[in-house]
C-alpha cells in the first residue's frame, strides 16, 4: 500500500498585491478537491494524508499572467478546469491492458489540454482576459509510479535520501538559451529575459505538455512550486529545509514561504509538498534517477529514457 501525505501553502510575498498563484490537491476515488482560495494574500491547506489505489492522486501549481486580475483568473481557471475533466472523463472501455496502464497520466494530459482550451477561449472573448495565461505543473501519484505533466516554469523536484533533483525542466527562454550552451545556468539567474516562458495554458491555440515518469521510493518527497519560491530559495536551501523537516510537511513549507519572502519576496510564492511511504516501495539505492519520458501522442511507443541531475 502506497500512502502519501501532502501540505500545500500560497502566500502573495511581500511585493504583489493580489495572488496569481493556484495550487490543486485531487482525491480522484472521493472526488474531493482542494485549491487556492485566496484569503489575506495567503491559503493553506491542511495536512492531508491518502491511501493511493489505482484512481490516484493528482497535485499541481499554476502561476497566472496578464494583466489586472487576468493572471489570477488564468490560474484559478487551470486547476479548476483540469480537476473537472479527471473527474468526469471515462476513458474508452475497450484500451488494451498496456494502455490502461497509463490511465491517470492520459486523463491528466487530456484535461492540460482541454483547460489551454477554455482559457484560450476566455481570452480571446473577453477584452479584460485579453493575453491571460498560466503555467501548470502537475503529478498524477498511483501505487507505481509518479507521472509528470509540465507546461510553463513552474517546477518539481525530488528530494531523495538527503539529495535534491529537478526532475521538470523550464519551458523558457534561459533555458533554451543554456540548452545551447550560449549561456551558463549562473548568468540564466540574472536575465534580463529570464521570466519569457515559451508555453503557457491559454496563451496559444495549441500546446505541447511534457510527460514523463518517475518510480517511487521510500521517503520519497516531491515538491512542486511556482518561480516565486523557485526565484528565491536555492535547490540546496529546499533539500535542506525539507530533510530538517520531513516529519512535519506544514513547517516545511512555512519555512520555505519565509526564506523566499527573506530574499525579496518580489512574486507570489506557492509549494506543495508530498512524501510517499508504504512497504512496496523499494529503498533508495544509489544516486541516479531516471525518468521515462511519454509520448501521449502515442501511448503505446517505448518511452525515452532520462536521468535527473543532483541540483
């Protein structure tokens, strides 16, 4: 049996005035959701803690963008929208085994899809929404494996006996930059285009999320958040903070809100944290971590192979 536990929190920071931020905690089995909702520039939801079956889990970080209340809408619109569709999608009865297989990540993936859709749409009929859009990180969690669906910046490590990985990569501009070596990570930090992302949910008629899969372990601890905290605190910070405080998922998150809010708080900071435990995950052993990578287009093509780095 696979448990997970999970502590989400948001804070506005010290600089912004409303927060764009959303984050969504899905019970697939008790179609029970929590998200965002903004109240004093901060919410937080209370430890929650699941008995994984095959239905899943699904968490996710959404950071909104355009003007006025746009980014807000965007985001709020992102979570709310991929929550309705794994709800009430059924997947044709008639998938092979192999596909079912991936049931989650296809409904997850569809329901990416589906919400660029809808805040696309919303965009282009409505001036105020004009250019809104949002980025969307989001985990499906089953009892054997971690699927990831990234459309944006916002990120998801891995912490994993005392080490830290990015197991996402920045759909951005520095990014791309430094995929072709024309600068370094260290000058990527400093910018002046470092916040051209090059995909966001609504902001174009088509997207392309990123998929992939990671095998659990125990203790494992993943954390998703919006650049606000990834801007803010170094990977080496969160591994800290996040080894001190495996035990108690709530502080972690609170102290990893102060550190960012320390450092300048300039964006809305969000994290949500989750440790899987249970006695079919195996212990860690060595230091590599690789991650499948899917292809939705065709879910039933051997998947690439990828290893994520120690950041």
């Amino acid at each position: 049996m696979l448990t997970v536990e999970i502590h989400a929190t948001s804070h506005v920071g010290r600089v912004r005035r409303g927060n764009e931020d959303n984050y969504l905690i899905l019970n697939v089995t008790r179609s029970k959701a929590w998200t965002g909702a903004q109240a004093d520039g901060e919410f937080v939801i209370e430890t929650q803690k699941f008995e994984v079956d095959d239905n899943g889990i699904v968490l996710a970080v959404s950071d909104g963008m355009g003007g006025a209340l746009a980014g807000e809408v965007a985001s709020k619109m992102a979570v709310e929208s991929v929550c309705e569709k794994i709800l009430h999608e059924d997947l044709d009865e008639t998938l092979t085994p192999e596909a079912y297989e991936n049931h989650l990540i296809s409904k997850l993936y569809n329901a990416t899809v589906y919400a660029n859709y809808l805040i696309h749409q919303q965009g282009r009929s409505d001036a105020q929404f004009q250019g809104m859009g949002a980025t969307f990180t989001g985990l499906g969690v089953t009892p054997d494996s971690v699927d990831i669906i990234q459309v944006g910046d916002s990120r998801a490590y891995l912490v994993r006996a005392g080490k830290i990985y990015q197991i996402t990569k920045d759909q951005s501009l520095v990014q791309q930059l430094i995929d072709a070596q024309q600068i370094s990570p260290e000058e990527a930090e400093t910018h002046t285009l470092k916040n051209v992302i090059l995909q966001a949910l609504g902001a174009q008629n088509e997207i392309y999320p990123v998929s992939a899969r990671l095998t659990p372990n125990q203790n494992d601890v993943v954390l998703l958040c919006s650049d606000g905290l990834s801007n803010k605190v170094t990977a080496a910070s969160i591994q800290r903070v996040v080894t001190e405080k495996i035990d108690n998922l709530s502080e972690a998150c609170a102290d990893l809100v102060t550190e960012a809010n320390e450092n300048g708080g300039e964006d809305n900071i969000t994290v949500v944290l989750a440790k899987l435990t249970g006695d079919s995950l195996a212990e860690p052993e060595g230091e590599e971590v690789q991650l499948e990578l899917i292809d939705l287009g065709n879910i039933h093509d051997t998947a690439d192979q990828d290893t994520a780095e120690i950041v």
